[in-house]
C-alpha cells in the first residue's frame, strides 16, 4: 500500500478482548498497514472488526441491545462484562480505551451499563467517543442507500459525534428533551397538562436541536464533493449527490448558524402545536431528518441496482474516512468486513486501491482468492476460528498467496 502523507504512524498496536460477543479471550497484536483476517462464516471475522470500532465510536455498531455484546456462555454469570481494550499509537501520543459493558436489573428486565476509561481515567461515552478514529465498511452499509431514515440518523450521529463533543452533548440533551415533550403532548391532550407548560421544553428543544440542524447541514456540505469523489475512482460512472432533507419547513436557508436553525424550529414549533397535540408527539426536529442519495439526479434507493447502491455507500465511507482524516490530521483505520463478496474484480481493485493512504486497514473475508494481490502491496494473514485468531507463518510480501 502507498506511503501515506503523515509523519508518524496512527494505529491500533494491541486488541484484548474478554467475554465479547464469541472471544471468551483474545489477546492480539497488529502490525502497520495491512492485514486480512480468512475465516468461515460464524467464526468471528465481524465481531474483532466490531470490537475495533467500539473502540472507536464506545458503542456497537449493530448490536439491537449491547447485552448481547456479552459472550452467551458468560452472560449467565453475575458480574459479567464484554470488555475491549487497545494501545494506540497516534500523533499526540500514546492512547490507551478500554470499553466494558455489562447488565444490571432494570425495570423490565436486564438492561447494558457501560463504563468507558481513556488513559485510565473514567470518562462519559460521549466524552470518550473519536479519541481513537476508524471507519467500518460491512456489506450491511446498503442499508444507508435503502433502509429507513432511523439508519441514516445514526450514521450522521455516529461520524458527527465522533468530530465534535458539543453535538454528541446536544443530541443526548435534546433525546431526554424530547421524551418528556412528547411525554406532554400527550397530558395536554388528555386534559391533564396545560400549553403553557410546553415553554421550557420549547425553548430546549429548539437550543439543543438548532445546533444539531446546523452540525449535520454543515457536515453533509462537506461530504458531498468527497463522495462525488470517491463514486467516481470506484468507477460508478454516474454522479452521486447527497441532499440533507430537515425535517423543517423552512428549509436549508434557515440554517445559516445554529442560532437562526434554533429560531426556525422555536417557530415551527408554535405553528404547528395544533397537530402535534394531534398526533401526540413531536412532528418536527431533527429526530426525523433524512438523507437522500441521487444518482445522475435519479433516487438510488428506488431506481439503481444493487450494484449501485453498494457503489454509492462504499463511497458514503471513504468520504467518511477522508472527512475524517482532515478534521483530525490523521487518517483512521480502516475496517472492511467482507465487503468483497459482492463487487466485481475490477471494483475490487479500485476500493483496495482507494485505501493508499490510510496507515492501517483491517480486512475480512472467507476467501483470500477474492482480494485483488495486484493491489495490496505487502500484508499480513490471520485465521479466524471459533472465535480465535492465529497469525500465519508468511512474511509480508508484494503480494498475497493461500499458504
């Protein structure tokens, strides 16, 4: 792989994982550059990659409860925790993250506690969240171009949150602000709660959810040339754009600065209480914000082909990483989780040959035969099985071959 323009390096050195998903233990070192893990399906390809970004981003990148990050056999066990570790070495030092998450009784149930420590010391998940960068690529991305608006949300707050501690502080506000609103709404429908009560919460709401209008108008302007970018070396052929769609009457014109977006949701908020005492919840805000992806100005989510979807969210990712990489001054690692599987050699070639640059990537896939060796330049080989990983007694070299 090419030599990156960075003095230094930025990488993960050390993983150790305890009780994580399929790990009951994993002690790993990692090398600079490349290195492609081979496994089987249900082995644990996915979940060291998902460990990584926990890392990352201090929450799972899939997971429907973060209990389930605790291994099966272990969750029976009181006091037992899912916990990931790593020694990173960055351009401002060295940093150590630990992330632990473990269940305790709740009103309904077991519910996930998180404790997060960066250096030792005990920090909050949104405090600790981007002090180490990486980008995940998996084949479930399609979901950016296809699924539901919920998945594009969580993809703006997971790269925004990451950037800025403010918008990671905001959105956790404006979350509980919401609930106890909507939580209003509702008595005020009932005939229990009056309007004027709404006026703290108004104002809160449109504080915290101004800046986040703002935040994500801001950070879509700046994605958009570097996914233009990344469409066209992956070879999409069309041009791919990206169109933030807040869910605001007023518009993108109202989001100048955070203090105009906040006004125009105040506003909005006013003139359209009638349906929302309605409909019993809060109709607008930036909790039902969108995204929609175009390609040559046609909807990709409902006229391209699944090869162009996947084209268009491999290259949402890259302008991620390059994003990223400029924001900070360093380049994050890179993760790819057997996103080989459905692209065609030549595709395959420009998405390896799209990473030069990035001092360390960590590849999965079932089968070396389909990672374009043209392209790699030197790396090194692990085996995945039932949930461990061994290193493999080859020598990095130009190249990459079965043994």
């Amino acid at each position: 792989m090419a030599e990156p323009p960075y003095n230094g390096l930025v990488r993960l050195l050390h993983l150790q994982l305890s009780d994580f998903r399929n790990f009951a233990r994993l002690d790993l070192e990692l090398p600079p550059g490349l290195s492609i893990f081979i496994g089987e399906n249900a082995q644990g390809k996915t979940n060291l990659l998902e460990a990584v970004y926990m890392l990352s981003a201090v929450r799972a990148p899939h997971a429907a409860s973060e209990l389930q990050l605790v291994r099966r056999e272990a969750a029976l066990d009181e006091g037992a925790a899912a916990r990931v570790a790593g020694q990173i070495e960055t351009l401002g030092g060295p940093l150590k993250m630990e992330v632990a998450v473990m269940g305790r009784p709740g009103n309904s149930g077991q519910v996930a506690a998180k404790s997060v420590r960066v250096n030792g010391i005990a920090r909050r998940s949104w405090e600790a969240a981007g002090a180490f960068m990486a980008v995940l690529f998996t084949v479930r991305d399609l979901d950016l171009i296809t699924g539901s608006p919920s998945v594009r949300r969580r993809y703006l707050d997971g790269a925004l949150g990451r950037l800025d501690s403010a918008y990671a502080a905001a959105r956790q506000r404006y979350e509980k602000v919401l609930l106890q609103r909507n939580h209003l709404l509702k008595r005020i429908r009932e005939g229990v709660a009056q309007r004027r009560e709404l006026e703290f919460w108004d104002d809160e709401l449109a504080k915290h959810g101004g800046y986040l209008f703002w935040s994500r108008a801001r950070h879509l302007e700046a994605l958009q040339t570097r996914a233009a970018d990344a469409h066209a070396a992956l070879g999409g052929g069309e041009m791919l754009a990206l169109h933030y769609l807040p869910r605001l009457d007023t518009g993108q014109e109202a989001l100048a600065s955070p203090e105009e977006a906040s006004a125009a949701l105040a506003s909005e908020l006013e003139s359209t209480l009638t349906r929302q005492l309605g409909a019993g919840f809060t109709t607008v805000g930036p909790h039902r914000d969108d995204i929609d992806f175009t390609l040559n100005g046609v909807a990709a989510a409902d006229f391209g082909s699944r090869a162009q979807q996947r084209t268009a969210a491999l290259a949402l990712r890259l302008a991620e990483a390059h994003y990223l990489r400029d924001a900070r001054g360093e380049p994050p690692v890179m993760l790819l989780d057997d996103i080989f599987s459905e692209l065609d050699q030549s595709r395959r070639g420009r998405v390896m040959a799209s990473l030069s640059g990035f001092e360390q990537v960590l590849l999965t896939t079932t089968e070396l035969g389909r990672v374009p060796v043209e392209v790699c330049g030197p790396a090194r080989l692990f085996a995945v099985r039932d949930g461990s990983v061994e290193a493999l007694e080859t020598e990095p070299t130009a190249g990459i071959s079965e043994t």
